[in-house]
C-alpha cells in the first residue's frame, strides 16, 4: 500500500535510536524528507550512517528539546512540517523510595514538556495550512499504575490527555493528532527498567526479564519496527478519518477495555 508519504516533511524527535529511528527508517521507506532530532549528536551520526547503508537519507539535528526556545529555533529552521512523531526523551524508571520532587520534575522534563514543545513548534502552522499529522509514541505506563514508574507514567498519562486534546482542538482545522502506547519494545530502556526493579526486588535481572516476558499473551516483547509501522500509517493520508485515537501495542498485555 502507498502511503502517499512521498516527498512530505517528516520530524522524528528521539530518532538516534529505539523506536525513533524505526519510525525514521520507516518514513524514509516511504519516500518522505525526514528530519532526525536528538540531543546526542553522536548517536545522530550513527543514525544517519545506518540509514545510509540501506540507501536512505536522513537529515539530523541535535537539539535539547527539554528547552522550549531551543526548540522553537530549530523547528524555525526546519521550515514547514507535515508530519511530527514524537519519541524523544524517557522518565527513569525509579524505586518509590528512590523518588523525590526533583525525580518526578525531570520525569515531566524528559517526556512530557519534549513533546509539549514540539507539538507547540509546528501545530499551529499545520492548521495555517489545514493539514498535518502528529503522532506521539507514549507508553502503556499512563494507563497502569507501577511502583517503579510513578514519575514516568504520570508524564505519560498527562500526554495521553494533551494528545486527545489536541486532537479535538484541531480536528476542524486538517491536524490529527494520534498516540501509540507501546508495552515491553526492545530497547535500551528495556535494560534501565530492569536495573530499578533489580535495585527495589534484590531478584536477578534474567529472572525479572523472564518474568515479564511470560506475562505477555503473545509471549514476547515487541520490537521498534512494529511500532513504526504502525505510527508511519497513522501520519499518512491513509489515516485520513484517524485522530484522537490511543493505540495499544503491548501483545494483549492490558486486561482492560
């Protein structure tokens, strides 16, 4: 299926790595302008480089997103955005008797004001043009309270809640705004979560990881291409009528509806 994705404008924030750099990949696939955003710029070079032995270009930018005049400069000089998939920036997973006012203030930094100054860079301008695409990559923890991720989930929660918003606001206006919450991906943050639950429980990390493989319906954990694909087809046209939806992607993990 085409994607009607060639030759759009498409920013990746959180795109050296992990579910960032599937969803660059993946809209390079698609014949999109893609621009990789991260604060490590090394982790972009590699990024770039990557891409570039499969044939893909990726343009990058390194930038602290947490900074909202930063970010408001670099989407300046982007010039105009038809599509923005946000994935940058994670709350540690922290012991409850690790947390503190300024653990739970950098869990909101990391992840829910990147992506607030993100959207707040192009929204606006997507309206101007009565179209546009935003995708944010959230997490399946704003929905399920853990001892590990109070910080985090509450961050994840808040940007369920701005996303739907968004997604009314505009809707009028040819914005859609969309999340994915990803269960277990495999990723670095895989690793860091099991490092807090090694600190809290005192039980081995295989035993752990093992564990939380099992609880799994599907019986495994997802990998960053699957939830490319799935935010690569809600940024398209293809994904005309879809806006203010919350996707879970986590193997049948929530017993909820």
């Amino acid at each position: 299926m085409d994607l009607q994705l060639t030759g759009r404008t498409a920013v990746v924030t959180g795109a050296s790595k992990g579910i960032g750099l599937a969803c660059a990949e993946a809209l390079a696939w698609e014949g999109a302008e893609v621009i990789a955003i991260s604060r490590n710029a090394e982790n972009l070079a590699a990024a770039k480089e990557q891409l570039a032995a499969k044939g893909l270009a990726l343009n990058v930018v390194a930038a602290d997103l947490t900074d909202a005049h930063a970010t408001k400069v670099v989407f300046e000089r982007i010039g105009a955005v038809d599509v923005l998939i946000n994935s940058a920036g994670a709350a540690r997973r922290t012991p409850v008797d690790e947390l503190s006012s300024q653990t739970l203030h950098a869990a909101m930094e990391a992840k829910y004001f990147t992506y607030m100054h993100a959207i707040d860079a192009v929204i606006r301008g997507m309206a101007e043009r009565g179209s546009g695409a935003i995708v944010n990559v959230v997490g399946q923890g704003g929905r399920q309270a853990n001892e590990l991720h109070i910080g985090g989930g509450a961050a994840n929660a808040a940007l369920m809640l701005a996303s739907v918003g968004y997604a009314k606001a505009y809707a009028g206006r040819g914005v859609r705004v969309n999340v994915i919450n990803p269960g277990m991906t495999l990723t670095g943050r895989v690793d860091e979560g099991l490092e807090a639950a090694v600190r809290s429980t005192g039980r081995p990390k295989e035993e752990l990881l093992a564990e939380m493989v099992q609880s799994i319906p599907m019986g495994r954990a997802g990998e960053p291409a699957e939830v490319a694909n799935v935010a690569t087809f809600l940024a398209s046209p293809r994904a005309s009528y879809v806006t203010g939806a919350v996707i879970t992607m986590d193997g049948a993990g929530t017993s909820a509806i």
